[in-house]
C-alpha cells in the first residue's frame, strides 16, 4: 500500500531527524565504497544483484563495512520486500512472522523477500533450524550478518545453504572518501552547516575509526555538535579530541577479534618485531583483555619459540605472570612490556617443541617402549650396591658416559635436530661432540672410569 502525505511527511522528518551515519547510508551500489571484492563489477555478488539472481548469504565482518547496506541494496535493487530482525531481540515466532508475510507477498504479489537477521550468530540451534526449509524452498532470501567466524557459529545445515562473504575492515583511503563525502554533501550530509573541517581533523577521525564507517560518520557528527556548541566554524583535530573524548577500541574479548588480535601478537614476538607486538599488547590492555590471558601467552611463547636458543627466556616470562598476578594493573604492564621485547629480540628456536612432536609421532606409529633392563627402577641387590648394569654419567670425565638409553630397536632415531639460533646451536654442538667421541671408543673403555 502506498504511504499517504501524512506517512510521507512523518517519515521525512524522522530521515532528518536520523543520526549522520543513517543519513549517509549509500542508495546504489555504485556508491557504496570499498568491499571492491565483492562489488566490482561482474563479480559475482554484484552480477546476482543485477540480473535479479540473489542468493541467500552469509556476510561476516567487524562493525561499519556495510554489511546492513549490502542487504538493504540487494533488496532494493531486486525490488524484494526487506524485513529485518535483530537475533538479540528477535526469536523463533519473529522468523515465521516474517516467513508467512513472505510467503502471502510471494503467492498474491509474485513479489519475492529478503529477510535480514542482525547478528545471526546469537540464535541459538533451534533458532536457525527454524530457518532451514525456507531457506531451501525459496520462501526467502536469508541474509545474516555477524562479526563472528560462520564456521563455528553458524549450525552447518544452514551454512550448506547460504554462501560467506568476507567482509574486510575499510581503509584509510575509503574512511576518507565517505567523511568527505558527509561533510561536503548538502542534503544529507553537513554541507549546509557552515563549517570547515580542515585536513588535521579529518586525518583525525580517520586515523581513529579503525576501519569502521559508522564510527568514522559517529566522529564526524560529534566534532561538528561541539564546535556549533562552542561558536566555532572552525573544525580540526583538537576539536574531534574534544568531542570523541576517547577512543574506543574494537575488540570482543570472546569472539574474532580476540583471536586476530593476540595471534598478531604471538606472531609479531616469534617474527623478532617488538614494535608490533607493542601495539597489539596496547590494543588489548586499552580494550580491557585481562593480563593473566597475556601472561600465559608470553610464557608459552618463551618454550614453543625461543626454547634453548635462549634458556632465560622462559624464566623472565614466568616472572613478569608472576608480577602480573602480584601487582596487577596499571603497573603489570611494565612487566608484560618488558617480557614482550626481550622475547621478541631473543633468539628463535622451535626444536624442543618438533622434537617432541616426533616423538609422539613415533610413539603413535607403535615404537618400542619397553623400558631396557639396565635403566629400570630395579632394587638393588644388597644395601649398598647399585645396578651393576647402569653406568652412572657423574663417575665419568665431563659427567658422560657412552650408554644406551632407549630400547634396541629404537637407538637408531633421532628426535632432536638441533636446528635454531643461540644456545640452542652451541647445545646442539656440545651433543655432536660427545656423540662422536663416544662413537670413537669401546664399549669396555667406557665402562672404565679410570680411562
């Protein structure tokens, strides 16, 4: 049914009344900016928007890269009717609600529907299962949104039946066209408002929003509010700094950015770039990620990265948990800080790990673990005589002695290899060296220590 003067009217006013980011929300694809790998032209999104083909989706991404956009344009652009829901607030009588609404659009219009779910992620199985025979039917188009990873939070009938679409953090140079865009635009936008935001500010909320378009848009109307508060025509960084007062950082302590986050930093220590491993430790004590998750990380680092190429590694990230958990914070981020560059300098050498990790190959493919009769827990046969069949390394010049320790059919592996940086070459040295010399003398001259 058509809206009357009245409707029309009520709605142009509350469309006015709208924040900057809604106002400045794209009405064509060809002015949305950025996603260029979803929306260039004959790409494969694009060209099902086009000849009215549109398949139902998946689209994942961090916050403000237009993932409600794309589903209001796709359904713009086929003519679809759109209805939103929001899994937070909306539940299984909400989805057929707009199934039956679908399918009476669909039988008495012959006109087809897009359902969007806002954070599709937050309905639970029974939730999504209710999805699934519509989906499969073509009653509807389902497009969800979420910022979390599908693969794990989306129930796999579903995602058999929808396509992914990756959406990436906007760039600089995208946050910049859509900010000047708003300021510049005279309808929607603040072209009208007489101001002027010079190249510092606008650099400013750039800089700030992270990728995100909403929060860039956010930025941008704060600023011009608290010059007009404050008289001025006049907008540059300081004003943003003003009005934003702090900037907040994206980062869900349980879903992707988490993740994304502390593996750019595990990564940046085990690459030897302490700069970057700096700033994703800001990022996440500015965010609030608690100090002990950091802590265990950097102490699993120290052993699965740096191991033997550098041995006081693993003892100053065991101290600096301990002073987290001591001091907590603010001032246990000295300590993280300091662990954090000493490990990202240190030396690297993951051959502990690999040596262990091919002996529980072994180990898994049936090796020999009956222990030889010579190493075994056996009591000794009077109070004071050992096991005359154990040679005892500190009765021995250099504490060694030439003596098998495995199982006969297994003395032949090698597990450690000796391959990283540091100490970890002058330990893999120092055994060569002993392994050679023990090759080089008789069983019998070994088992003399007066030779």
């Amino acid at each position: 049914m058509a809206e009357n003067m009245f409707e029309r009217a009520s709605r142009e006013a509350a469309e006015a009344e709208a924040p900057l980011a809604a106002r400045m929300r794209p009405r064509t694809l060809d002015e949305v900016v950025g996603q260029r790998h979803l929306l260039a032209p004959g790409s494969s999104l694009r060209a099902s928007i086009e000849h009215d083909a549109v398949w139902s989706a998946i689209l994942w991404g961090p916050p403000g890269t237009g993932k409600t956009t794309l589903a209001r344009l796709a359904a713009a652009a086929t003519r679809r009717r759109f209805i939103q829901l929001s899994a937070v607030t909306s539940g299984v009588r909400d989805v057929r609600d707009a199934v039956t609404g679908a399918r009476e659009a669909l039988t008495y219009q012959q006109r087809r529907t897009v359902v969007f779910i806002d954070e599709i992620h937050r309905f639970n199985k029974a939730q999504q299962d209710a999805l699934l025979p519509h989906v499969e039917d073509g009653t509807i188009v389902l497009w969800g949104a979420t910022t979390e990873n599908p693969y794990t939070s989306v129930i796999a009938p579903l995602l058999s039946r929808v396509r992914v679409l990756r959406l990436e953090p906007l760039s600089r140079d995208d946050l910049r066209v859509i900010v000047q865009r708003a300021i510049d635009d005279t309808g929607c936008g603040l072209g009208g408002s007489g101001l002027t935001f010079d190249s510092t500010a606008v650099n400013a909320i750039v800089a700030g929003a992270g990728g995100d378009a909403r929060t860039a848009l956010n930025w941008t109307e704060a600023a011009a509010l608290h010059a007009t508060v404050l008289g001025s025509a006049d907008v540059d960084a300081e004003t943003v700094r003003q009005a934003v007062l702090e900037r907040g950082v994206r980062y869900d302590r349980a879903g992707d950015d988490h993740f994304d986050t502390i593996s750019a930093f595990i990564k940046s220590v085990r690459g030897s770039d302490p700069d970057a491993a700096l700033l994703w430790l800001g990022k996440m004590l500015a965010a609030g990620e608690a100090p002990e998750f950091i802590a265990r990380r950097l102490v699993i680092l120290a052993s699965e990265d740096i191991g033997n190429a550098d041995p006081h590694a693993l003892p100053l990230a065991t101290a600096a948990a301990g002073a987290v958990e001591r001091v907590g914070l603010p001032e246990g981020r000295y300590a993280l800080a300091q662990a954090t560059i000493y490990l990202a300098c240190a030396p690297k050498s993951n051959a502990a790990g690999r040596a262990l990790d091919a002996a529980e190959e072994a180990i898994a493919a049936g090796a020999n673990l009956e222990v030889p009769p010579h190493l075994r827990n056996t009591p000794p046969r009077g109070p004071h005589e050992a096991d005359a069949d154990y040679l005892y390394p500190h009765d021995y010049p250099d504490n060694y002695v030439n003596q098998a320790y495995a199982p006969p059919s297994m003395r032949k592996l090698r597990f450690y290899d000796g391959r990283g940086a540091g100490q970890e070459s002058e330990l893999w040295r120092r055994l060569q060296q002993r392994r050679r010399a023990g090759d080089r003398g008789s069983d019998a001259t070994a088992q003399d220590p007066a030779n």
